[in-house]
C-alpha cells in the first residue's frame, strides 16, 4: 500500500488500570438521560457522560462510543452526535479528552483531545478505554456482539486507533473528518466501516481521507463499484460481510448534521458474527 498519505492506526499497548470506577452527580444540568462517570486511570480523574436505557441491566443493550474533536469535550459531544436519541435502545458514551498536543493545531496541547498513536501520552487514552468499557460490563448486560465506535476529527483518528488495537471488541466503526496513520495496515483487520468526509474539508484534506477510505476499502474486500446507500452515501458491498460506507458531503471540516442518524442506522445493520 502506498505510505505517501495513506495511513492506518498501528498500535500495541500494556495496560496498567489504576483507580476507583465510581458514578458521580454532575455540579451542573446534564442534558436529559445523561449521567457524569468519573474513573481514575493512573491516578488521573477520568470523566464520561453516560446514557444508559432503562432495562439495560435486565436486558442486553448495545454500546455506542462517540468521541469529540480536538478543542471539543464531553457535552458537545453529546450534543452533536446525540446517540441516545438516535437509538436509544443503546447505551451512549461520550468520553471526555484531556488537554493534549494536536498534530495539525494546538502543537502546545492547551485543548482537551485523543493520544495520537501508540505509547503517546502513555497510552492514557486507551486505558481510559478499557477502564470504562469494563465498568459498563460490570454495571450493565452488555451485547459483546454490538459495540462501535464513532468520532469527528482527532476522534475520528481515535476510532481509528481502538479499531487497530482493540479492534476485536468492535462490531462496526464510523470515523469522520480524520485520517489514519501511516504504517499501521496490519493492524488492522477487516470491519464494516463508515467513513464521512467534507470535499472541502480545510484541516484533513480530503486527499488524505480519499486515501484511507481506498485502502479501508481494500482491507474489507470492497467491490469495485459502489451503490447509493442513503443520502450522499455510498456502499461498497463485500462478500466477507464488511461492506464501507463512504459518506461524503460538500461542505468542509464541520460534522454534518445528517450524520447522527446515518451512523446509528449504519450500526444498527451491523452486528458482528461472532
């Protein structure tokens, strides 16, 4: 595969989970349904929003995972891609970044945002991860064979990086406005995809996402040709059971308001088999 922009999320990490898992009130008003989760991951405070369906501890639910942008954080986050609306038979989590340096802005790391690639930040990210995805074992039935994850830009590129480490917890993956690393391939294995895209997109070129999707498209045995799947949605079917959605709007490096309910309507169609 041609490394020259094209990259995939290559990444090994040893967990070392510190701290306390405990729910704790929120100071201020949540959006509705929301819950304030604060777990300790190496001695460091760890907060999540967190809805949950009323039966979710009789009943097996669904888990969807939606991280923000760099700059951005917990609330907006639910706000924007508002999982628990959109399915609200699923358990929803909105993980909240620390402050961290940015590969194409903030180099100083002064806003909140996601470990970058491998042993960055010490992994603090991942093991965030895993800390929370246990807790919601323990607290709730939760359905192994429907997890996903979701993200926008710096979130995006996490999803990316949870599909190449943790890729076997994942039923279905839908990064947007992000692009994978280079020298990361092997990690990766075969997955339905969604992945969307701004043509204009300024901060992640599109070049750059054109390239990731090709090669996802490679990776999952795509066909050649795609057929319209849903409003400016493209799917390449696959013969492995992986079929990649390319959502790709005009507009540039915003998260499309059309997005939400694509996503979850892509991940609802795709449990995984095992």
């Amino acid at each position: 595969m041609p490394t020259s922009r094209r990259h995939f999320l290559i990444l090994a990490a040893v967990l070392n989970l510190a701290g306390p898992l405990r729910s704790v009130p929120a100071a201020e008003s949540l959006p509705a349904g929301l819950e304030r989760w604060e777990i300790k991951v190496d001695g460091v405070a760890r907060e999540a929003l967190v809805y949950a369906p009323a039966l979710a501890k009789q009943k097996a639910a669904p888990v969807v995972f939606a991280f923000h942008g760099h700059g951005g954080n917990m609330r907006n986050s639910a706000r924007s891609f508002a999982m628990h609306e959109q399915w609200p038979e699923a358990i929803a989590v909105y993980m909240q970044g620390l402050n961290t340096p940015g590969r194409l802005t903030d180099p100083e790391g002064k806003k909140p945002g996601w470990q970058s690639g491998i042993g960055a930040e010490a992994d603090r990210d991942l093991k965030f991860f895993d800390a929370l995805l246990a807790k919601l074992k323990a607290d709730f039935k939760v359905d192994a064979k429907r997890i996903y994850s979701t993200g926008h830009s710096n979130g995006g590129g996490f999803t990316y990086l949870l599909w190449a480490e943790r890729g076997n917890v994942f039923a279905a993956v839908a990064p947007s406005g992000s692009a994978a690393a280079r020298r990361q391939g092997e990690k990766l294995k075969p997955k339905p995809a969604m992945h969307l895209a701004g043509e204009n997109d300024p901060l992640v070129k599109y070049e750059w996402q054109k390239a990731t999707m090709t090669a996802v498209r490679k990776l999952n045995g795509c066909d050649a040709d795609g057929k319209p799947w849903d409003k400016l949605c493209t799917e390449y079917a696959s013969k492995d059971g992986t079929p990649f959605v390319a959502f790709i709007h005009p507009g540039g490096h915003e998260f499309h308001k059309d997005a939400p309910a694509l996503i979850a309507k892509f991940f609802k169609q795709h449990p995984t088999s095992k």
